[in-house]
C-alpha cells in the first residue's frame, strides 16, 4: 500500500499553478479559460435560484466575458458567489480527477 504525503498534492498543485501561469497567454488555455467563466457564471445563476431569484438570462461569449441577468435573490450572496462558486468548482473537479 502506498503511502503519500500531504506534499505530494502541494507540489501537485504548485506544478500545475506554475504551468497555468507560464502557459496564461497560450491559445491551447482558451477553452479552459471559457470554462472558468462559464463556471463564474453559473455559480452567479445558482446562487440567485438558491436566494430565491430568477435568471433572467446568461451568456458566455467566446473573448472569455459572461453575464448573469437576474432578479430578485440575495444581492450580496449572489454577488459573492461567482469566485466563490468557481472556486469550489474548480476543487471539485481536482478531487474527481485525483
């Protein structure tokens, strides 16, 4: 049985930080950089229907902008969710593919 230790997934992720970085203004980076506004979004959206709002609408463009209309919700929730979502979908994400 092997055992790793919690360094290992430091260096892991200051490996795939500094990789990301370099690499920032590669066009190879675009879709994964659409996909972190489409994650930013969406968590926009989740929270404004978690609050109790309605999306009116949202887009994701392909020059890596987005936008959530929505009403009603909890402004400061719903605000704050958008880092915070893509954040927590981004650990999701890493957890799935360890």
């Amino acid at each position: 049985m092997k055992v790793e230790s919690p360094w290992t997934d430091l260096l892991l992720l200051g490996l795939i930080s500094g990789a990301l970085v370099f690499f920032w203004t590669s066009p190879a980076l675009i879709p994964l950089k659409i996909l972190i506004v489409l994650f930013h979004e969406l968590s926009h959206a989740l929270m404004t229907i978690a609050t109790g709002g309605e999306v009116v609408s949202m887009t994701i463009s392909a020059d890596q902008g987005g936008e959530v209309l929505s009403r009603g919700g909890n402004r400061f929730l719903t605000l704050s969710a958008g880092y915070l979502g893509s954040l927590l979908f981004g650990c999701v994400l890493y957890l799935l593919a360890r």
